[in-house]
C-alpha cells in the first residue's frame, strides 16, 4: 500500500536535505512511499512577520493526513516550531523522527559532532603543527556550534594546547562575521595559524575575503569548515570540513519511521557520526578527487549558466505580466497562460495555489482577510501534470496537491514552500523533486520574487480600488515607492503649517548612505540601487500614516514625521540604523550597508521656515558622515 511521508525542512539546508533524502530513498520500503517536503526560509534575525510566514507552511498540511513524519528540528531555525510539531504528532498517533534535536519521547537520530571535529582538529594540531587557531561559531546559544566549540577545546587541551576567550568570536553562519573578522586580523596582522569556521558558509566566506585582501589559503592561513556542502568541493582550494553524513541520517530516519509503522519495537536513537573531509584549504594537497570533482562541475558551469539565467528572464517576463493585470481574473489569466508556456524549470509536475480573496478584495487590509495561516479552501490557479495544464479549481489542507492521487508504479516528491506577506499568509507553491529550481538551490529566490510581484500588484489594485493611481505615479520615485521632490513640495509645506496651528513638534531627519561611492564603483550600479532600495526599506519601516519619507537626492532622503519629541526622534533613528545591521547579517551582499542620520526637531513657539529646518539637519547629517568617514577601518573588524 503506498504511504506517504511528510518532511518538515528548512530551504536554505536545502543541499543536507536533498543528501537526507538520498539515504531516504535508499530505504528498502521508501519506494512504496510518496514524500512531502514541507519547506520554510525562516531565519535566524529576519523580521519575525516574515518568519511567522514562512514557519506557517508546517500547519498547512493536516499531520493526520499522513502516515509518518520527519522533522529536521534543528534546522527549522526555530525551537519552539520544532517541538510543538514533534507533540502534534504524538498527539495524533502518527510516527514522527525527529533529526538533530532530541525531543522528550520522540525517537531521534542525530548526528555526532564529536567524531569528524574531533579528527580535523586533531590533524590540523598533529600534522600541520598547528599551535593557535581561532573559532569562528555561529549564534552563541546555538548547541551544535557549542558542542563543536568543545570538541576544539578538548583536542587543544589534550595536546596542550588552549583556545583563549579572545580567540572565540561569534557569527550568525552567513557571510558578515567572517569577512570583519579577516578584515581585522589582517589589519592588526594578528594571522593564527588557523581559522576554524563551525559551518561551511563562513568558512567559504573568509577564503573569499582573504584571497580578496591578496593573502593565500592555505600558505597563509588554514582554514576549515562543517557541513561538505557542494560548493566547498568545487571551491578552489578545496575546503577541508566535516561531512555530518546525512545521507545515513535518511536512512535512519526511514528505519525508525516503518519501525513505528510495523508496530516493531523502536531501535535505540542512533547516533550518526560526522566524517572528516580532508582536502586543500588546510594544505592536503595529496588528493586528486578534488581536481576531479572540480573538472566534473566546471564541465556544466556553463548549462548552470545559462539555466540561471534562463530563470531569472523568465521569471521577469512572468513579473511584467502580472504587474499588467488589472483584477484577479486577469492575474489568473495571465499566469496559467505564462506556465502553459514556460515550465521546463519548475519540474514535471506543479501547482500554485491562492487564497482568492488576497486578490478579490484588494481595499481590505491583510489582516481583514487572512488568518495567521492557512484558510481551509484556496484555489489551484495552477495545476500542472501529465504534460498538460489542467483547469483551475479549489483544493484544501487535506488535500495540498490537487487531484492528488497515489501512483503503485511510482515515488513522487513534492516540495512544498509558502507565499506570503509577513506574517499572512495566501498561498503557497509545489514543485516536483526533479524540479531545476530545486535542483540549482533557486526555489527560495524564486519564490521571493514571485511575492514581490503580488504584493506589489495587490498595492496597485489597492491604488487603484482607491482612485490614486494618478497621484502615486506623479508624486512616488520609481526605484524606491518613496515620495520624490515633487510630491516633497506639496505635501511637505502643508504639514508643517498644520504642526504650527496644532502647536506640535515634527521632526526633519536626513538620512545619506554611507560609501555610496564605494558600493557602486567597486561593486557596480546595480549594487548601488541594492543599497538605495534597503535603506529606502529600512526608511519605511518605521513610517507612521501621516509622515512622510522623500527620495530628496541620489542617496539621500528626507523623512518627515509629525507629533514626534527627541525621545521618538532618537527611537527613529535606532530602528532605521537597527534595520540595516540585520539586512547586513542576513544578507549576501558582498558589503555592508549604513546611512548617516541628521535631524532638528521644529519649535512652534518659534517657528522657523521650513527650509531652514531641512538645511539644518542637511548640516547635523554631514558631520555625522565626516566622522563616519572618519573612523573608517577603525572598527574591531
């Protein structure tokens, strides 16, 4: 009888996933199973709105409906999430694993930090002679970047050697903390002998900044990573790591799932053990897999390529149809015509499902219409199989995939992602498991740009529901949705005056990115209009209804804000600058974005004009960005 089996995964550990599933499918009963995948890009940092959003695809299925669970918890980027679904299940009767984090009375495999960082660390101290090495972690109160932080510190006290407090630093396992924390050694030419990055993201990060800065890996500088992710076997040199061995984590997985399934007694929670992965980034260069490895990718660099891009030019041609359509009729219209044309990439078999009403009632504010989740009914504008598109219709959380039907003579694999706005949530997307995008780890930036798309059409039915198409065009600059200088003369004045009648205090603050220079000459303009685009972001988010924030210059902005004090002018300024360093932790941009922040507040019992206000905090923002400028490169990284 076929089964099926619901994964709950995160999507940026895509790569640890797809080897899991390997082990999965390895399974002697996995065949006779179809597999769910049930993906999120939460993260640490993010908005927690957008995480909610994106956590919420693990209730859109009810656990119920299906036979086992798998539940990669200590990748889910959210404790809490994991454990509540780990209890559901428990509660429902249906057999649930859970990977990586044990939960009480839930059978775990886990995998061992101990054994593969155990030995890198031991063959960095015992063969290249290593004497100091720093520990790049991730979040200080994560528990795999802890344990393998004790790993180090046991195999350096064994040989006498010590890990001192200084030489442990923190990171958020993306890009930022490795690339400072390079940019301050080599400014203090303070090298150890070895970096040892608790994941391999940092780790690729710091080779790319200190190749960058013109030192080499690993004459100069060992470094090291954990995970033996694909791009770390490509990279040259090869990056020396820990392999967790997921693919044997699926198979576990599977053994404990049909354990459970067959009313069999559960095998004790194994343990899998990490594998070290010696290779060229600590200076092995005696292995010629890598040279193979890297001739095997280098000979599809090229299909990647173009299938990248490929992508990307569908995926404009899809988001300029949508921003054409004027209801949901035509939206439907225009993206079951797209996808009967386009779908070499999204696999053999898809859907994209959407609450209706996200669109039906565009004046509506989206907490008016949707739940913090999922609503029972949506409606399959896209159902793709067979090689034909199928007609629209409604499908529900029982059924997920419409028309789903169990196939004896094949495993199907379904990936599973959310659309969302922040927190709401009113769609999602499913693609088959021999889909490119997920093949080439592009679903999460595909699904990010689909939103955007809809959000942004769901605001110009919105405008134009509410009659002021006309005046956002004229009064909005393009780039950023922020007023322009037109609309900053009009509108500007007016609420200046009202503060004045009211005998209120508002506040004038510019705002100027600093480096801009920098940013587009070393990087190119489409970075520049990155950095733009996020502070103007970071400007909006702190924007109440009757203030207004003006593009005044290239990289300068004004932003206006009625009934506001110095205490709320201070607050203003933190959560912009606050946004910008978790932009700047999570991002992937290779620098960092920060603005230069000025403002007065008006005095209504001796008002001034207002131009004199805005020349004022013009000036305050200027000094602030010559001592910027100031102490640049004088930062701890």
């Amino acid at each position: 009888m076929k089964r099926k089996l619901a994964i709950y995964a995160n999507g940026y550990n895509i790569e640890q996933l797809r080897q899991a599933l390997d082990g999965i499918q390895s399974h002697p009963r996995a065949k006779d199973s179809d597999i769910f995948i049930f993906m999120s890009f939460a993260s640490y940092g993010e908005n927690p709105a957008h995480n909610q959003g994106e956590l919420n695809i693990y209730n859109l299925g009810h656990i119920e409906d299906y036979d086992g669970i798998i539940i990669f918890s200590n990748h889910l980027n959210s404790p809490d999430t994991a454990i509540k679904l780990c209890r559901r299940a428990k509660e429902k009767g249906v057999p649930v694993v859970s990977v990586g984090m044990p939960v009480d009375d839930i059978p775990c495999v886990r995998f061992s930090n101990d054994d593969g960082m155990r030995a890198l660390v031991t063959h960095l101290v015992e063969y290249h002679h290593v004497k100091r090495l720093i520990f790049l972690g991730g979040p200080a109160d994560h528990g795999d970047s802890n344990e393998r932080l004790e790993v180090t510190k046991s195999v350096l006290a064994a040989h006498g050697l010590e890990l001192k407090e200084e030489d442990i630093v923190y990171g958020d396992w993306g890009n930022t903390a490795p690339r400072m924390l390079i940019d301050r050694l080599v400014e203090t030419k303070t090298l150890p002998d070895a970096l040892v990055c608790a994941n391999d993201v940092m780790a690729l990060g710091a080779v790319t900044e200190f190749t960058r800065l013109g030192y080499n890996v690993p004459d100069d500088l060992i470094i090291t990573g954990f995970d033996r992710f694909s791009f770390g076997t490509h990279y040259y040199p090869a990056l020396t790591t820990v392999n967790p061995n997921f693919e044997e984590i699926g198979r576990q997985c599977c053994e404990l799932i049909y354990s459970l399934l067959d009313g069999r007694s559960v095998p004790e929670s194994p343990v899998v053990p990490s594998l070290f992965s010696r290779a060229e980034s600590c200076g092995c260069t005696d292995q010629p897999e890598y040279v193979r490895i890297r001739n095997q990718y280098c000979k599809f660099t090229y299909q990647h390529y173009l299938e990248t891009n490929a992508i990307d030019m569908f995926e404009s041609i899809l988001r300029h149809r949508i921003s054409e359509t004027t209801d949901y009729a035509s939206l439907k219209k225009e993206i079951r015509d797209h996808y009967s044309k386009t779908n070499i990439f999204e696999g053999r078999e898809f859907y994209l499902v959407i609450n209706p009403e996200y669109f039906e009632d565009v004046v509506a504010k989206e907490e008016e219409i949707l739940v913090n989740g999922y609503k029972d009914q949506m409606e399959a504008v896209v159902s793709y199989h067979d090689g034909k598109m199928y007609p629209e219709g409604h499908t529900n959380r029982h059924e997920i995939i419409p028309s789903y039907q169990k196939r004896d003579d094949e495993q199907r694999i379904f990936y599973i992602a959310p659309l969302h706005y922040l927190q709401y949530n009113y769609g999602y997307m499913v693609f088959s498991g021999d889909a490119t995008i997920i093949r080439q780890n592009m679903c999460g930036p595909y699904l990010e740009k689909l939103q955007q798309s809809l959000k942004f059409l769901r605001i110009n039915l919105r405008l134009d529901g509410l009659n002021k198409d006309l005046t956002r065009i004229y009064n909005r600059d393009p780039m950023t949705g922020l007023y322009n200088r037109l609309a900053y003369e009009e509108k500007a004045a007016a609420l200046y005056e009202q503060s004045l009648i009211d005998k209120t205090h508002m506040m004038v603050m510019f705002v100027d990115i600093n480096y801009m220079k920098r940013i587009n000459d070393r990087y190119g303009h489409l970075h520049g209009d990155n950095a733009i685009k996020t502070v103007a972001d970071s400007i909006r988010s702190v924007l109440k209804d009757d203030w207004i924030a003006v593009r005044f210059g290239g990289d300068e902005f004004l932003l206006i804000a009625t009934n506001c004090n110095e205490e709320a002018a201070v607050q203003v300024r933190h959560s912009i600058l606050s946004y910008l360093e978790i932009k700047n932790h999570n991002g992937t941009q290779p620098y960092e974005i920060s603005a230069s922040c000025g403002y007065v507040i008006t005095d209504p019992e001796t008002p001034s004009n207002l131009q004199e206000y805005v020349k004022e905090a013009d000036n305050l923002m200027y000094k602030i960005k010559q001592e910027v400028h100031a102490n640049d490169g004088k930062s701890r990284y």
